[in-house]
C-alpha cells in the first residue's frame, strides 16, 4: 500500500498564517500538519509517499527531504494549483495510481487509529473513512450511505438523507486504482474539471457500486480550514497517544 496527499494548495482561509507556507507545514501543536500525517503512515508500515505540492512547493520539497524517511518521500508539481481544485492534484498523481494506495487530503489530521481501522476495512475498490455526528453544515462534505455502502458524497446533499461526513482519507485496492484513473482521464476531457473536487468523481463511482465506507466514529480526527480549526486542532492532538516520533 502506498499513500498520496494532496498539498498543492495555500490555505488561503488561513490567511496571514499561509502567506508564505502552504498549510500543511502549519504547526499543530509541536510539529508541522503534514509530520503528524507521515508518522502515522509510517507506523501503519506506509513508507512509499507521494506528495502533491503547488504553494510554498520548493520550501515544502526542501522540508520533506530532510525527514528520515526509509524510501524518502516522492513530490510531484501541480502547476494549476492556484486555478484549480483537488481533482486536478489527483490527476497529476495519476502515474502513481498502478496499485493499491491511500488517498489522503493534506488539511485532514488523525490518530493512529483512524488510519488503522480504514486498512483493515473489507477490502473494496473503494472504502471511504466516515464519521457521524448529530448535525452537519454546509463546509462538511456529506455521505449519504445505505449500511455500509456509498450513496452519495458532496457537500449539496439534502440534510434529511445524510447520516455521514467524508473525513478527507480513502483507500483503492484491486480494480479501484484503475477505475478511478479512468475516472480522472474521462473529467479532464472538461475544463469545468479544473473547479471539481475528486469527491464528485467518488460519488460517480458509488452508483456503480464500486465504493464503501469505514466508520470511523469515536476516534480522534480534525480538519484544519480556517485558524479556528488550527487552533481546536492543536488543542485536541495533545491528547493523542499514539505518536511515532521520525
């Protein structure tokens, strides 16, 4: 298994924080967001990392060369990073999407045990990590799911259906990595591609029912978007146990 994140972008929700550093390399707590994701792949025994960059690309390519990584960590450039949305980062990876791998939104910080719990999921093309809670708003990237499968996933779905939200992480295995780069080469035929999230591809893939999901309700995950969420970030890693020291 190898794992993919998508951090091309700046952060500009973040603003003055990400004037000169993509968000990733935003401290959380003790240590840049994009640390805490690589000690926990590497924990899980995920050394083979790809990472999408764009803003802040040479400080961040820099960085990332210094960590004692056993196989070193790959990077690959989005030159439309400021023009375009995740969709396009995932195409730009599309060449590492031979065999089974990890996708994983460069934004989305989790214990250990999250990412555990996704790979020992059933194995399907694709298995979505999701999380419940009793409301949801209009930045929560909704699921609809019927038991365990996807119905839908977007952040326009009606309230009264949903009873999930996407957590940023998902995994592809056998026919997945194929059905998904086919997915990616058919959207980029589109300029509208460039503004889409590869979430609207995931949710094109459910009706064929090709995609899952893996609760992973109760254990310890934050997106950071804005410096509210960098700030509940920080505050709720400190309690987390499960940290490998690279």
């Amino acid at each position: 298994m190898k794992a993919i994140i998508l951090s091309a972008g700046q952060g500009r929700r973040l603003l003055p924080l990400t004037e000169n550093i993509p968000k990733c390399m935003l401290q959380v707590h003790d240590r840049p967001l994009i640390r805490w994701q690589i000690e926990a792949l590497t924990r899980c025994g995920i050394d083979d990392i790809t990472v999408v960059v764009g803003f802040g690309a040479d400080r961040l390519e820099s960085w990332l060369a210094g960590l004692p990584v056993p196989h070193g960590v790959r990077t690959l450039y989005n030159p439309f990073f400021a023009s375009s949305d995740n969709l396009v980062s995932c195409w730009v990876a599309r060449a590492e999407m031979q065999q089974d791998f990890l996708l994983l939104n460069g934004d989305t910080l989790f214990e250990v045990a999250v990412l555990q719990r996704l790979l020992a999921a059933s194995p399907h093309p694709v298995t979505l990590a999701s999380d419940a809670k009793d409301r949801y708003d209009d930045d929560d990237m909704k699921v609809i799911r019927d038991g365990e499968r996807l119905i839908h996933v977007g952040k326009k779905l009606p309230l009264d259906r949903v009873n999930a939200e996407s957590i940023g992480m998902m995994t592809f295995r056998g026919d997945g990595p194929r059905l998904f780069r086919e997915s990616l080469e058919r959207a980029l035929r589109n300029p509208q591609a460039l503004k889409q999230w590869y979430l609207s591809l995931i949710d094109e893939l459910a009706q064929s029912g090709a995609v899952w999901t893996q609760s992973i309700q109760g254990l310890g995950w934050a997106e950071v978007d804005s410096p509210a969420d960098l700030e509940r970030a920080s505050r709720q890693v400190a309690g987390w146990s499960d940290r490998c020291q690279i």
